[in-house]
C-alpha cells in the first residue's frame, strides 16, 4: 500500500469510525461543506453538507436515530491524482424509533485533498446491498 493509499485509508477509517459512535461532529467534520450526499432511502440529492446535517437532526428528533456500530468490510481505494474513491461493503446497526436494525450497504465515498493535503469526502453515495 502506498503512503497516498494508507492517507486515504485513515481518513475513511475515522470517518466510518465517527459514524460508528454517533459522534456528529467528527463525521461530519470528515467531509468538506461542498461534498454532496446520494442515499437510497432519500427521494433527492443533498447538495451540501448543511443540509444533510439537517437531515440527520431530522432523522434524530422525528424517529429518534442513532447509530450503533457500524462494519467496513470490502474496501478498496482508486487513486486518481488529488482525488480517491473509497468503496467498501457497510453493516450498520441504528436504533430508529426504539427498535434496532441492521442495515447493509454498499458505499462510495469520493474523497479530494485539500491544499493543507487533508482527505475529506466531497461525495458519499449509499446503496442496498444485495
């Protein structure tokens, strides 16, 4: 693995590693205010990451939201210059309106340098895993 590969692989392991404990702040600081965010249980793109943040407050005062844990299993990164794409396999366990389930996915999250050579997410797409 390169060093680039091992940069990439950080930066996706502690935004997976956020979103596992729930923690908003963290995850959402992993990704930059342009990313935009695809998601299969949603009828529309969120444009930026504002306005998945309302999203997830949505989610978290309507159906009482939380994250469990989550597993990253199938990963793999393509460079492409100052972008990378991350995909990997995701088992995540919420609690939703006072039930737990678990949910599996498959995810693609488009990571870009920054000029303090930082990798944040400028794109998440999540589907069903079949």
């Amino acid at each position: 693995m390169t060093e680039t590969e091992s940069a990439v692989l950080s930066a996706a392991d502690a935004l997976v590693s956020a979103f596992a404990r729930h923690d908003r702040d963290a995850y959402f600081a992993a990704f930059a205010p342009t990313a935009t965010f695809l998601f299969h249980n949603l009828d529309h793109m969120l444009e930026d990451r504002a306005a998945y943040e309302e999203e997830w407050a949505l989610w978290e005062s309507r159906d009482g939201f939380r994250v469990l844990g989550c597993r990253s299993t199938d990963r793999q990164i393509q460079l492409l210059g100052d972008v990378a794409i991350f995909t990997h396999a995701v088992e995540t366990e919420i609690s939703m309106g006072g039930e737990t389930m678990t949910n599996n996915e498959r995810e693609t999250i488009v990571f870009s340098r920054d000029p303090a050579g930082r990798w944040l997410g400028v794109h998440e797409h999540l589907s069903v895993r079949l």
